[in-house]
C-alpha cells in the first residue's frame, strides 16, 4: 500500500505540472519575488521584471508587501503583457491596516515599453507607493480595470496614449487618475486625492464619480468629452477646460454632468473659446456657474433655476 501510495502522488504531482504548463498562466507572490525569481527570466529581489521573451499572462498568488516607498514591485518592458492580482495587494510594509501617503520613487506596476505596450491589470489592490499605483508614460494601449489605488504619494493612475482605466476606487493619493489623447476614463470612483480627481487630453470621461479632492474635479486640455459625471463638492472647480492655443478650432464638450458644491466654479475655461455645453446641472458652487467663454447650446440648469451663460 506505501508503494501504491508513493506512485499515486508521483502521477498526481505529474498531472498538476501538467495542467499548470497548459494553463500557460505564471504566478507572481512574496516568496518568489523574494527569494528566487518569479520566472525563469526574473532574479530575486524587487522589482518582478516582465521583459524580453518572457511569457505574458500572470497571476498574483499572495500579497506583495514592499519595504519602503521607494521600491517598485513589477516593471513591465514587453507588449502584450496581462496582470490578474486575483483579489491580492501591491502595498507598501505597514499598510495592512492604515496608510498614509509618501513620497518616494516606486511604483506598483511600471510600464516602461516606448509606443504600443497593450498591457492589461486587473482586479487587486496598490497602496502606500512613493510614486503612482500604475505608471505608464510611454506605452500606449493600457487597460486597468477594477483596481483600488489609495494613499500613493504621486498619482494613483497615471497612463498614456488610448489607455482605458474603468471600474477601478482611486482615493487618498496625491492626485487621481490622468490619461493622455484618446483614452477613456469610464466609471470610476475618485475622491480625497489631496489635488486634482481627473486630468486628461483629448480623451473620453464618461460616468465617474468625482468628490472631495483637494483641487478641480476633472481638468481637459483640448477636444475632451465630460459626459454624465458627477463632480462634487471639490476645493477648486468642478471642471476646468484649457487648449493649448487660444484660437484652435478644437474644443471640449460638456454634457449630462452633475456639478454641484464646488469651492470654486462649476465649469472654468482658462484658455481657448470653443468649448460648448448642455444638459448640465450645475448649482451651488461658490464661486459661480461659469467662468470664462462657453458656448450654450440648451437644456443646463443653474443655481436657482436661473438662465445658465
């Protein structure tokens, strides 16, 4: 019986390999972080590099806790890469319970490809990293999905060219989320950033929930779409329109927002005239409704029902 139990787990072990070769999925947790490379082309100690011909998808299996807020947990410098935290945190040491913001130079994840990356996260927790819970600046093509970035000294998510950030809370960071041209910023919650909830360029910001930072809600440079927002009770304007020059033909269009509450304006244009809005409510903000050249084209409410400008 011994030996038909030693050759039983022999067959069992075999079948595990085997199924863990054709999943084709790599796992990433503390222990092999730390100790002895999390695939054959990573050596240990942080960051987890993804470069070169290593394999694309991978999966975390444990938390990984890092020891201060200037070490980068996983750098990504290949395209195609996919990141399944699988419900598991990036953290800094100390931020099991609570978690103050640092300054610092790591990240959580950074993309460091130049033009088309296509990388994907999804699904975890970032905390308590001295820079941005996600950092792309180069790579284009980034999907971050149902993340909770918080506490993180710079940016919680900052990404570049036709990025995508959707479904993911993004809070108590030094600042929100920023997106470069043509990337959509979708159905995110952003609150309590010590500055601005939401910077982008040309891009698409559609159905988040922008309270309580500590500047404007949402800024735009040049032809963005701010479309069924609501922005509240922000300490600097609810959103904050700017072109490049004065006189483009380009513009922002504003529309089905909620922007209420706000310590200063609603809508302020700081630079370029052909910004336009409608369907907006827009009530009780300090400062006023509007600051600056927009164009009305029908059916905003303002404070006290009056004739919006």
């Amino acid at each position: 019986m011994k030996k038909i139990s030693k050759w039983l787990l022999i067959l069992m072990l075999i079948c595990i390999n085997t199924v863990s070769a054709v999943d084709g999925v790599i796992e990433i947790n503390q222990t092999c972080a730390v100790h002895t490379g999390c695939h054959e082309n990573d050596s240990a100690g942080f960051p987890v590099l993804i470069s070169g011909d290593a394999k694309t998808s991978y999966r975390l299996t444990s938390d990984l806790v890092l020891p201060d807020e200037n070490t980068t947990a996983i750098m990504i410098n290949r395209i195609n890469v996919s990141i399944d935290l699988n419900g598991y945190s990036i953290m800094r040491t100390g931020c099991h319970t609570a978690c103050d913001s640092i300054s610092g130079t790591g990240s959580g994840i950074e993309i460091l490809t130049n033009g088309f990356s296509g990388v994907a996260i999804k699904n975890g927790t970032i905390s308590g990293l001295g820079r941005d819970g996600v950092r792309s600046l180069n790579g284009s093509h980034i999907t971050v999905e149902s993340l909770r970035v918080s506490s993180n000294g710079s940016l919680g998510i900052r990404l570049d060219i036709a990025s995508i950030v959707r479904g993911c809370m993004v809070y108590n960071n030094n600042q929100g989320i920023a997106g470069d041209d043509y990337s959509i910023i979708n159905n995110n919650t952003v609150y309590s950033n010590e500055q601005q909830g939401i910077l982008v360029h040309n891009s698409l910001v559609k159905s988040n929930t922008v309270t309580g930072n500590g500047s404007y809600g949402i800024s735009s440079y040049e032809s963005s779409k701010i479309h069924e927002n609501i922005i509240l009770q922000n300490a600097g304007d609810g959103i904050q329109l700017r072109d490049f020059s004065p006189t483009s033909s380009r513009g922002a269009l504003i529309n089905d927002n909620q922007i209420s509450g706000n310590d200063l304006y609603g809508i302020k244009v700081i630079s370029g005239n052909r910004h336009v809005f409608s369907g907006n409510m827009i009530t009780n903000n300090f400062s006023g409704t509007i600051s600056g050249t927009l164009f009305n084209m029908g059916n905003n409410f303002c404070t006290s029902n009056d004739v919006c400008p």
